[in-house]
C-alpha cells in the first residue's frame, strides 16, 4: 500500500505532482472573495479542487466550476456542513486529502479558515503557513511577521503544505471561462462534534469591509459610539465601508465586527480614511496595504501620519461634517 500511495504522488520521471485542495467558502450562490483569491494563489501548485459543503450548494458548485483555473469541483450536500463549523469540516478535508494525496490544502484567510485549518494541519502533523502573500514555488512562501512590519520568506519541508493566503494580495480569479468537472464526495462529516447555537449578524446595506474599495475608520478619537454616525453619513455618500481601530472596539463605541487590524480584518482598499485613529503598530498591520490613505486626527505627532498619503491635522468634530458637506456639494 506505501509504494502504491508513493508513486500516485509522483510521475514517471520521479518528479513529485502537485495538487491543491481549496476550501471553497460560498453564500450558498456564489464563491467568496477570499476562496477567489486562493484559486489564484495556487495557479502555479498543480490541478486544483474546490471543495463546496452544505445542505444546499449545487449552485455555489456550478460557481466553483465556471471559475478559471479551478479543474475540479468536489460536492458534499450534508447539513452539518451549512454553519461553517470546524469541527464537521476537518474530518472530511482530512478525508480528501488523504483520498487524493493533494500536496496543499489552501483557504483565503477568514474567520472560518482560521478555526478549521489549524485543525487540519495538527491532525496532518505539519505546521500551517498562515498569511501567505506570495508562492515563490511548491515549498517557499512569503508571509507578514511582526505584526506587518516585517516579510519573512519561510521554506517548508512537510509534505502536505496546510496554508492561508491573504485574500487582499492576489488578484481575484476569474468567475467565468471555467469547465471544471464536479463530482460528488462522501467523507463524513462530524455532526456531533458541535452543535450550532446561533448568531447575530449585523445588516448593513454598506459594502463589507474586507472587501470594501473605500473604507472609513473611527478610533478612540470619537470619544462615543454615539459619534460614529458622523462617519457613516460620509461613508454612505462615498458607498464606503465602516471600520473602527481596536481601541474603540474595546470602549464597546462598535461591534467587534468593525475591527481592522492584526486582530481583526485586513484590508487593502483603494482608499482608507483614518478618523481619530493615533496609528498603533497592530491597526496599521490590518491597513497599510490600502492603495491611498488619508488620516485626519488633532495630533499632528500621531503615527498615523507615517503612513498616510494625505493629512490633515485638525478637529475630527469640526473636519468630519466639513468633509461631508463638501461631499454633499460635489453631488454624493
């Protein structure tokens, strides 16, 4: 059985064959951003599957398939699968992986990524790569150290690279052009491992934010949660985004849901305003990305001006309704 399973990993040259299995994140129609851009990411780590979970998903599964560059598609309608929960995941990536010898197992990092492929990687026995900004080859891989203020190059020696990649890095793969065969799977899932409670998702009419091209940001500068609607009258006229720096998340001014930063959700908008927000190493490392940054705040030795392409030192409560009175003449 080992010579078997080795040489279906190798060709006949002795060269090893890399495969990738994508864990497809979907609203039930359509694939994720993040799962977009980790198709991308493996365009040079062999044929690669999308694996589609839930109760009722043969749409996402005809999305998966239509999507350049994804060669097949791998099906499991269980509803343990619906909620996302790690614990029915793992045992089925687990499965899928052994079944065909995939040599990377990739998500775009998310909340759901996060809880289900440290899991795979201790069960696998391999370190994950978290974070990867850029596949240099089969084994090498770029990724963020020291809360973004660093770029390490780590080689990995395992032989199943369990990774995820930063979903505002690599382009977004193409929704159509694609062909890919799709099949049903039959892994077990693992119903019992937890059970789904409930939720509470705030409804927004506003872009969501990891995926926003302009995001506007309030920090402990607003002083109030009864503040932050100043900020989001300007982003409705800019069709932005609403995110806050941990620091007023910790005051409780928004939900933990509006968090950028190291600890919260990475985004790399076309433009981020910073509103009240000093500039403290872990936000930065969730925004410097953003292709231009503009930072109001009455400190004009605050570091987030280090970063920003545009400042403006100034009252943030006389500023704000100045921008957004401009922005209501301009038409918007």
């Amino acid at each position: 059985m080992l010579r078997v399973a080795r040489a279906a990993r190798f060709s006949s040259g002795g060269v090893r064959r890399l495969s990738s299995l994508i864990i497809g994140e979907h609203d039930g129609t359509k694939l994720s951003e993040s799962t977009l851009a980790a198709v991308t990411a493996c365009a040079t780590l062999g044929p690669t599957t999308v694996l589609i979970g839930g109760s009722s998903c043969k749409a996402a599964a005809d999305a998966a398939a239509a999507v350049a560059g994804v060669d097949k598609v791998a099906v499991l309608e269980d509803a343990s699968m619906d909620r996302g929960i790690a614990e029915a995941w793992t045992p089925v990536v687990l499965a899928l992986q052994k079944a065909g010898g995939y040599t990377h197992v990739v998500a775009g990092a998310s909340a759901f990524s996060k809880g289900l492929l440290p899991r795979v990687a201790a069960l696998l026995d391999v370190a994950q790569i978290s974070d990867v900004l850029e596949v240099k080859d089969e084994s090498t891989f770029m990724r963020p150290i020291y809360a973004g203020n660093a770029l390490a190059t780590v080689k990995s020696s395992d032989a199943v690279k369990v990774m995820t990649v930063r979903p505002t890095v690599f382009d977004k793969a193409a929704t159509s052009g694609g062909a890919a065969e799709i099949s049903a799977v039959s892994p077990e899932a693992a119903p019992g491992a937890a059970t789904w409670v409930s939720e509470q998702v705030a409804k927004s009419d506003r872009p969501e934010l990891s995926s926003a091209k302009t995001v506007v940001s309030g920090g402990r500068g607003m002083q109030s949660g009864d503040n932050f609607p100043m900020l989001e009258k300007v982003a409705d006229k800019l069709g932005a985004a609403v995110g806050a720096s941990r620091a007023a998340v910790d005051a409780g001014f928004v939900p933990n849901d509006y968090q950028v930063g190291q600890t919260g959700k990475v985004v790399a908008p076309e433009l981020y305003i910073a509103v009240g927000i000093s500039g403290a190493i872990q936000h930065l490392a969730g925004m410097k990305d953003s292709k231009v940054i503009v930072a109001i705040n009455k400190d004009e030795e605050a570091p987030i001006f280090q970063v920003a392409d545009y400042g403006l030192v100034a009252d943030l409560f006389t500023a704000v309704p100045e921008l957004e009175e401009e922005l209501g003449k301009a038409g918007l």
